[in-house]
C-alpha cells in the first residue's frame, strides 16, 4: 500500500520523516523537497541504517547533500526506488531555519524476513 510522510522542518535540528517498521519492507519512490521561506536555504536528505541492530545508525547515504534551494524553489526525485529495511530511517536538515516541506512516499511491504548483511559494503 502506498504511503505519504511529510514533515516541514523550520530549525535546523535533524528530523526524522519515516522509519520503517519492524517486519516491513519500504520501496522509497518519490521526494519532494520544497523551500516556502523568504531566502535560499541548504537542505540535506538521507537515509540511515542499523545493519547490527545497536541503534547506532552508523551508515548514512545523502540522497541530497547541502542542495542549495532558491525561496519558492523545490527539488523533485521520481524516476527510481530506493528500498528500505526494517528500521531504516529517513532523514532530513536544513542549514538555517526556514520554511522547508519534505514529502516522500513509499510502498510498504510486509517483509517477513529480513537479511540484515544482504546488502553491506
């Protein structure tokens, strides 16, 4: 079933958009990041992982990186799928406070079984 989460950050503290649950598979198909604030801001997005399951989220991938955004400027990513794991995140900053919407949607999949070392580097 698809799924929406959307979260508008207006700090720069980092905040959480979506963790998948326990016995879920998420396949990540569409962000959407959107600066409503008056003046341009830096936005980064990025998914963590617990391949050992101590609750360190020690591996980060940036999807987006400090992307500078325009006022009124956004960013859209469709044209792939990013799959996520059981307690995987999705996470976002920005580099000053603002006004900035994140939007991401998923299919969340019953999993049954997870392999936790499938896909380390």
């Amino acid at each position: 079933m698809l799924f929406s989460k959307h979260k508008t950050i207006t700090a720069t503290d980092t905040e959480t958009i979506f963790e998948v649950p326990t016995g879920y598979t998420a396949h990540w198909n569409l962000t959407f990041l959107s600066n409503h604030g008056g003046s341009t801001n830096n936005v980064s997005l990025w998914m963590d992982n617990d391949r050992d399951g101590d609750g360190t989220y020690t591996t980060q991938f940036y999807i987006v990186d400090a992307k500078q955004l325009g006022s009124k400027d956004y960013l859209q990513f469709s044209d792939g799928v990013v799959v996520l794991h059981s307690g995987d995140r999705v996470r976002a900053s920005t580099a000053s406070a603002g006004d900035v919407a994140v939007i991401i949607t998923f299919d969340l999949l019953y999993s049954g079984i997870d392999f936790a070392d499938f896909n380390q580097v």
